[in-house]
C-alpha cells in the first residue's frame, strides 16, 4: 500500500474511535438536567 493511503486509514480510525467515544460518553453520562435548572433558578433570584 502507498503511505498516503495508510495514513488516511489511520486517520479514518482515529476519527472513528473519537467519535465512538464521544457519543458513548454522551448516552451514558446520567446528568440531572432539572436539579441543575432549578440550582441556577435559585441562583439568578438571589444573585
């Protein structure tokens, strides 16, 4: 195989596996979206 060839299967995966880890993070992070509203709620009435 040529180099640039090899090169953009490297950076084809590496694209890939950031990717894959971004959207893994994303779907398993448990964030409590209401805590966090009504914590920056209170926060903006007494501030």
């Amino acid at each position: 195989m040529k180099f640039e060839t090899l090169m953009l299967q490297g950076l084809f995966a590496a694209c890939l596996l950031i990717c894959l880890l971004t959207l893994g993070a994303m779907l398993t992070t448990q964030a409590m979206v209401p805590d966090v509203a009504a914590v920056a709620a209170s926060a903006n009435l007494t501030g």
